[in-house]
C-alpha cells in the first residue's frame, strides 16, 4: 500500500476517534450545566481528561518526532515515515477507550448539546485548517511532514477537553438569545394565565419528593401538571411550559434549583409562583455557594419573589429555614414535627416501618386525621407535611388530603425498597445522598428486625469544606446499624472508613472496592437470604476516584 494511502487511511482515523472523544466531552460539560467555570474544575481534578496514557504517548511521539527530524532531516524516507506513522496508529489504540462506560446520567442530545457538538467539530476543523496551511507553506510534498501533520493531530486529539471549552464560547452569544426567546416566551404564557396557580419549590434536599408528593395531593381536587424528573433549570422550566402548560391547567408545580445567587430569582420571575416552598436549607453545593449563608440568601429568593398576596411555606423544624421564616411577613405556614404549638400543620404518632408509615395529620385548630403512607423513613413525613401544608392553602380537606396521602408512590432511587424474589431485599437510596437523606436510610434500615444488613456507598459528595467531616459522621453512624460495609472508592471513602474505625467497628467487615462492579461481586460473596441491602449514593459520571 502506497504510503500516501496510509497517511489519508489515518486521518479518517482520527476523524473517528475525534467524534467520540468529543462526544464523552460534551457528555462532561453538560452535566456541568453547560458552565465552563464549573467544567474547567472538572478538568482539573479529573483523571479522564488528560489519561496517563495519553501524556506517555505524546511524550514518546515528541521524542520520536524530535529524533526522526534530527536523524532524517525532511527527505522523503519512506521506511523511516512508514514507521511513523504506524507508531502513532498504534498510539491512538493505546490511548482510546474503545469500550462504552455505562453512564448513571446519560447525554440527552437536546438541541443546545447538537449546537455544542458541531461547534466542536468546527474548532477541530479549523485546528486541522491551520495545521495544513503551516506545513503547505513549509513544503510542497505535504508527505514529507507527514510526521509533523500526524503529531499536530495527536495533539489536537490531545486537546479535546479543551476544545469544547471554545467551541462553548462560540455558541455562547447564540444560546443567550436563544434563552432569552423561549425564557420571555414562557414567561409571557404563565403572566396570560390568570387563573393558574403555580407552585414553586426549592431546598437543599428534598425537592423533587416533594413536588411529586403535592403534584399527588392536589390532584384529589385540581388539574395540576408538574415539571418532570429534575427539570429545575430555567431552560427546563420554560420547555416545559412552553410545550404542555395549557389552559387545562389549574395548578403548575415548578421544582426550583440552584448552585449560584440568583438561581432562584431568575426562575420566580419565570414561573410567577403564588405559593413558595423551603424544605431544607444544608451544606449543598457548598462548592459554588461557599457558604450556608449564600445557600439561604438564594432559597430565600422564592420568598422575596412572591406577591403580596402570595403564601410562604416552611419547614420550621430546618435550623436555618426556621431563620427565614421568623423574618418573613408574607402570608405563612409553619410545618415540622417539633416545638407543636408553634406550628400550623404537623405529625404525632409516627410509626415508622419497612413497609411505610403512619401518623396523625394535624394543623392549630385542632383538626386531624390519621394517615398511611408507601413512603419510608422519617425525612419523607416532613415532605409529606409540604405537601399537606400546600393542599390547605388551596382549599382541600384532610379527608382529601389523607386520600391524596395513600396514593404517593415511591419515586425511584429515593429510599424505595426492591424485593427482587431471592431472599434479598434491596433498599435503593441511590439518587443524590445528603447528611440528612443518609440518616434517614439507616434509620429505616434499622427497622428491619431479620437478616444482616449490608451498605454500599460511595459516600458524599458536593458538600465543600464540610465533605470530609460529614461523611466521617455517616461512618459512625453505619457503625451503629450495619454488619457489613461495602465503600466504593478508597480515597472518596476514606473518613467515612476513619469514622467506622474510630467507633471501634470490626474492620473485617469493611471491604473497600474500585467501582460499583466490584462492589456487587464482593455483595455476592457475603450475602445470604434474609439480608437488606442498602444502596446509598452513586457517584455522578462526572466524579471519579
């Protein structure tokens, strides 16, 4: 084969590799919410985006490249190009993963990521551009410098992670007005709708259960379309309604979130709530709000967004909600299960079991009901009582709202329990863990009186400074529930290890694994029928190691 054919042969090549390097990347910066700030953090603590084989390989092709031009000078040696060139093919197979990783999240390809994608694709092309223009200046044999054009290649590949950081600038300017046009255009559809009543919620934690729970409630008496999943962004928000939100409509549920000041205003004057809702204020995100003091500036901004005649719901038990709620001069309802008298509905009598919950339902004037619900663990009956709190102030009764109570069903990957048929059962706590979320598991893993009871978890993640001692606190807390732990990730584990330790836990039934695969290989060697398996926390794709 002619040599030329080679050459052209490794440039489709690289096209390929080019279309799937860019793909993981993209993937990367939109779970990163399309922020370059935030996806740049990424980079820097990620070991996927610049591999340890990848920089051996470009050492040793800048190596080669630097000898073959010392040695050969630029005569066309074909032995000596034809290696070359081989060694790099080789190169790029050393460092590609040709193997698909599962993804818990996967890329959605929505009209922002298919723009994102093809500026991607015109930065490589524009990279490719400038490359040849050099060597067609230096050269009239472009096959000459095929050593040069193949290293200029591999270091364009190299960059990739780069790469979708300026084809992101570039789209930049577009995607505003685009933003801009679909965000007015919602806006001016809920401010048409007069008689809509829109719900907003926000919180550290908590939210999404909440605003299926209310979404279940009020439906015993109102038409009610909710956002689906954790659409909490403005662009999710305005497709939403945009796209369903019809005339049919009485209630719009919108679940509100956040990671920056402001979040929560932006998305207020979106939907134009009328009834807002705090379920918990804690160390979430800590690593772009920095501190609490920012996370309940920007909850409160739900608050603030109300009208005069809007309703401000709490969760009064929250130390740091239960700041805002005594400042607050709007229209009011105080939820939790503490301080009773001070609260305008609330639970007693909680029984809580694996199979669900019971409790009296019970606001000031004395009114109450009993009620069952499918829903596990304490941290729910708080966000049941939102729930209650929002279906009072829209004018349904506790017989209604008990109905709507025993019609919730669990919401995958939040504390919902799997019974499989072997003997097993599965306590699936997957989605998103929190201080609080992780206490409530054990706690309901507690309840069950038979079988051993097993944690895999990677710990927690996306608390800031508060990270290390929060998940050594979780340490010693499993140690007082579970008889085997599985931590996935030695060094992400490592205080909630130290905390196990501390608390004089039996060592030899820690066992410490890479990844989830050899998590569950290590459950299949030491479970038995009868055991509950709790699944706490899976990492997002975007976090590693």
């Amino acid at each position: 084969m002619r040599l030329e054919k080679i050459f052209y042969i490794s440039i489709l090549f690289w096209i390929v590799t080019i279309i799937f390097k860019s793909r993981f990347f993209l993937h990367m910066i939109q779970l990163q919410g399309y922020r370059n700030e935030e996806y740049r953090k990424w980079i820097k603590t990620s070991t996927k985006a610049y591999p340890k084989r990848m920089k051996i390989s470009l050492i040793v092709l800048t190596i080669i490249l630097v000898f073959q031009m010392i040695y050969t000078g630029y005569n066309k040696n074909n032995i000596v190009l034809f290696l070359f060139n081989l060694l790099w093919i080789v190169s790029i197979f050393y460092t590609f993963n040709f193997k698909r990783e599962e993804s818990k999240k996967e890329l959605v390809f929505t009209p922002r990521a298919k723009r994102l994608y093809v500026s991607n694709f015109l930065v490589n092309f524009l990279e490719l551009l400038i490359l040849f223009m050099i060597v067609k200046k230096l050269a009239s044999d472009i096959i000459i410098y095929m050593p040069v054009i193949l290293y200029g290649l591999f270091i364009i590949y190299f960059l990739q992670s780069g790469n979708i950081i300026l084809a992101n600038i570039i789209v930049t300017p577009v995607e505003r007005r685009i933003n801009e046009y679909y965000y007015t255009m919602a806006q001016e559809k809920i401010k048409s709708m007069e008689d809509l009543n829109t719900v907003g919620i926000t919180g550290s934690f908590g939210k999404t259960s909440t605003k299926f729970i209310v979404d279940t409630i009020l439906k015993e008496k109102y038409r009610v379309l909710k956002t689906p999943e954790s659409y909490n962004t403005p662009m999710g928000i305005s497709k939403v309604i945009n796209s369903e939100l019809t005339k049919d409509y009485e209630i719009f549920i919108a679940e509100m979130g956040a990671r920056y000041i402001g979040d929560i205003k932006e998305l207020s004057k979106l939907t134009n709530p009328k009834i807002g809702i705090i379920t918990s204020i804690g160390p979430t995100h800590l690593e772009t709000f920095k501190n609490i003091e920012n996370i309940m500036k920007t909850k409160y901004e739900l608050i603030e967004e109300l009208p005069s005649d809007g309703i401000a719901i709490f969760n009064y038990d929250n130390e740091y909600v239960k700041k805002l709620a005594d400042k607050t001069f709007k229209e009011k309802i105080l939820y939790g299960l503490e301080n009773t008298e001070k609260l305008d509905i609330y639970a007693t009598d909680i029984e809580v079991s694996e199979l669900g919950s019971t409790f009296m339902l019970k606001d000031k004037s004395g009114e109450e009901i009993k009620c069952t619900t499918k829903l596990l663990g304490k941290h729910n009956i708080y966000n049941i009582l939102a729930g209650a709190s929002v279906a009072k102030a829209l004018g349904l009764t506790f017989k209604e709202i008990k109905r709507g109570i025993s019609k919730v069903e669990p919401i995958p990957h939040r504390l919902n329990i799997i019974n499989p048929g072997t003997g097993v059962i599965v306590i699936d706590d997957a989605f998103n863990s929190n201080p609080d979320g992780a206490e409530a598991a054990l706690e309901v893993l507690s309840q069950f009186k038979e079988g051993r009871k097993i944690i895999i978890t990677p710990g927690m993640v996306e608390l800031g400074d508060k990270e290390e001692e929060a998940n050594r606190e979780f340490g010693i807390s499993i140690g007082n529930v579970c008889d085997y732990v599985i931590l996935v990730g030695e060094k992400r584990t490592r205080p909630i290890y130290d905390g196990l330790k501390n608390s004089g836990y039996d060592e030899e039934n820690i066992f410490v694994v890479k990844n989830l695969d050899e998590a569950t290989s290590k459950l299949q060697e030491i479970v038995k029928s009868k055991d509950i398996v709790l699944f706490e926390n899976d990492l997002p794709d975007n976090y590693e190691e």
